[in-house]
C-alpha cells in the first residue's frame, strides 16, 4: 500500500475511486459503517431510482422537490459541494462518496477531484487492481447468452467459467490503464490499496487507512469474510490458450500477472 501526503486535518472529505469489480464497493461499505465517517456509493449512478434511494437511505426523503442528482438541474461538481461533501447529519468526522472510473469520465471529474484536494481536507482513496480481473469479474456477473426465463447470477454459480473477448478484453484493459494513471495524477493526497493487499488483510489495511485519514480505528469496518473474494480470476478464463496467442503484448502483460485476484 503506497501512501502519500499523510499530513490529513481533523475533518475531511474523500472520494473512494477505483473500476467495477475493483474492490472499491466493499472499502466504501466498510468506512460507512465506521461511526465517525459516511462514505455514499451510488449517487452518480446511471439509474435515477439507484441515484434517489442511495441519497435518501442517508439524508431521508426529498419531499416534492426531488433532492438526488438530477444531470438536467445541476452538474455532478455542483451536487457533491453543495449537498454531499460538508453535509453530515451525524456528527461525522468525515465524508466520502464512491466514484467508478466510468463516472469520472462520465462528469469529467478529474479536474474538480485535483481542485479540491489543492484547497485541502481533501483526500483520494484509489482501491487498484488487475483490470483483467476486474473484467472477469464483470462477465461473470453478466448473465449468460440464450433465452433463460432469468438471469443466472454468480452467486448461484461461483464457478461459472466464461471465454473473454479478446477485441472487448483490449479495449477495457487499455481504458482501464488510462483511468488508473490519471487517478494517481490528479492528487496529491492519495492512498493507493491494492486490491490483493486489502483482500489479504483486511484489517491491517484498514488500521493503516485510519491512521492514514486521521480517524481512529474502529473494528466495525471489518465485512464478512464472504464478501470477500480470495480466488484467482485465471481459473474461470475457459479460452487462455486462445488470447495468449491474440492479445497485445501490453494487455497480454496483464493477463500473465502473477497477481490476478
């Protein structure tokens, strides 16, 4: 785990920033649940009932006036100053909202994450990880080709195998590099987690965040150990042969990582 600029005031603000399937969604459940910080997950979600009921499980109903963010009413660097970041209901030392790699290029928000972390109180946590495990996971979610009366989910098979695309592999792996290097540009005040450090200890990573933010540790972030996932995404690759022999030498790098949790 890298750190960077650990000199954090009492009370800040924080994006937790990483791909799908990265391991960004289980950091962000687990620092919402320390009592002393809030950090939102999906309020730029795509969805509108997503972005409405992830704002309202915090800040409760809107009433008439819809309160979520709305693209049409005001921009994504407009919602999270004025509604989000500064706004605890509970007395929290800190605020931090999830924000995937697709969001920040959705809202363009690379520029407003570098401005706030310039103005101070401001800090990124970028959970990292392999990008052709993040896609692996990503197809094993999706449900699978054919006319099924519904979808068959991971969890009803976690040992689904797939074959991966290797034009859709590329392309992800490529968009995913490009994401991951401007992440660690555009902010000073970082802390980098892989996600095979995290997943591996869990709370050794968490008591080193805490420290990292200024906020004392607290055990109620540690999730269930189920909820995290321990295996290597090699072995549900069912065509390895075949993209070792077509991918690019730079995606091929990726796919032979010897971390490929």
């Amino acid at each position: 785990m890298a750190w960077y600029n650990e000199n954090n005031p009492d009370n800040l603000n924080f994006i937790v920033a990483g791909n799908c399937h990265s391991g960004s969604e289980l950091l962000q459940l687990s620092l919402s649940a320390h009592p002393e910080m809030v950090c939102h997950g999906d309020l730029l979600h795509p969805d509108e009932q997503i972005r409405q009921s992830e704002h309202e499980e915090y800040f409760g109903p809107s009433g008439k006036v819809p309160d979520w963010y709305l693209p049409k009413h005001l921009s994504a660097e407009q919602y999270l100053n004025n509604k989000i970041f500064d706004n605890a209901l509970h007395e929290e030392v800190a605020i931090g909202v999830r924000i995937g790699y697709a969001m920040f290029s959705k809202y363009d928000l690379w520029e407003y994450a570098d401005l706030q972390c310039r103005k101070g109180s401001f800090c990124v946590l970028h959970v990292t990880r392999n990008p052709v495990a993040c896609f692996v996971e990503q197809c094993r979610r999706a449900p699978p080709p054919g006319d099924l009366p519904f979808p068959i989910t991971q969890a009803e098979n976690p040992d689904r195998v797939i074959e991966l695309d290797p034009v859709e592999l590329t392309d992800f792996v490529r968009e995913h590099l490009s994401d991951e290097l401007k992440i660690d540009r555009l902010c000073s005040d970082r802390a980098v987690i892989p996600y095979h450090e995290m997943v591996l200890d869990f709370t050794g990573t968490m008591q080193q965040l805490s420290e990292f933010m200024g906020i004392r540790y607290s055990p109620a972030c540690i999730p269930n150990r189920k909820a995290i996932q321990l295996r290597d995404m090699w072995e549900f690759i069912g065509n390895w042969d075949e993209l070792k022999a077509e991918l690019p030498l730079d995606v091929l790098g990726q796919l032979e990582n010897s971390v490929l949790l």
